[in-house]
C-alpha cells in the first residue's frame, strides 16, 4: 500500500514538475502600422502674393509658353478702378517680383511666399518697380527666364508653377 500511495502521488504531483505539455498559441501577428505618405497637395499656378494694403484688388496674371526661348511670358493686369478709397492719390510705388520654376526641382508643394525666399531658391525671377494709382489698369508682360539665359533653367514642356510677389516699396 506503502508503494500505491507513493505513486499516486507521484501522478498528481507529475504534471506540476513536468509543466505544460500544451503548445501555447501565439497572438496573431499583427502588421505594425505603417505612416501612409499624405501626398502634398500640388501648387496651382499662378501664385500672385499681395500685401494687405491691395489684397481686395482684383490682380490677374496669365503665362504662355515660349519653347524656343525656355521660358514664360507673363501678362499682369492690376484693375484699380473703383478702389480710390484704397488706394492713396499718390499711389503706390510697388516692387514686382516675377518667377518660374519646373515643379521637379523642388519638394511638391513647394511654393515661395517672400521674393527673399525666390531670391534664395534660385528661381528663375524678374524684379520690376512700377506705380499704381488709383482709378488706374496696371497692364505689364514680363519673360520669365529672361532670353539668352543659361540652358536648363526652366523647361515649360515640363510641369511649372509661376507667380508674382508685389511688395510695396519704401519711399
């Protein structure tokens, strides 16, 4: 009886001394998310930046290609009639800041917001100073690069965004 205790025993007490003899399941696998690329949203042409004083202004400006010459011609139209009250009688001296660029050479939606920013970018640019008064059509056309620049520069058969910064000049 001595030897039936004892191995009575001995089976209840195996499993604990053996452990589980149970595969455990492993969780699921569960695939790390992975950031999914927001996509820039894509510049729209033409960027025209205003400063405050002529942001009601109705300000249009227009781009035809010029394959021959790589490069843009751009047609700025600033209608300052009926805005007398806006615009001071003696006007406003006004620094223009035209520019071009292809859409490859920088991250996508890039796009500059100070004629500083287009200065060190090393966009293609043309800075004018003209005069706007009030009661007046502002009507200008500029080449953006201008004829006889390097090779490369612009390409308009390639995807571009253009625009003018117009800052008011100190006097």
């Amino acid at each position: 009886m001595k030897y039936i205790a004892t191995l009575l025993l001995l089976c209840l007490l195996l499993p604990f001394f053996s452990g589980c003899t149970a595969e455990s399941e492993a969780p699921p696998e569960i695939p790390a998310p992975s950031p999914t690329p927001v996509p820039a949203t894509p510049v729209e042409s033409p960027v025209i930046i205003l400063p405050p004083a002529l942001a009601t202004v109705p300000t249009t400006l227009s781009a035809s290609p010029l394959t021959q010459d790589n490069a843009l011609y751009l047609t700025l139209e600033i209608n300052a009639r009926g805005w007398q009250g806006q615009i001071p009688t003696e006007g406003y001296p006004l620094m223009l800041t035209f520019f071009a660029y292809n859409t490859d050479q920088f991250e996508p939606g890039y796009t500059p917001s100070t004629a500083d920013e287009v200065r060190d970018a090393g966009i293609p640019y043309k800075t004018r100073s003209l005069h706007i008064y009030s009661q007046n059509i502002l009507t200008h056309n500029e080449q953006v690069p201008e004829r006889g620049s390097p090779a490369g520069l612009f390409s308009p058969g390639k995807p571009y965004v253009y625009g003018v910064i117009i800052d008011i000049r100190p006097v």
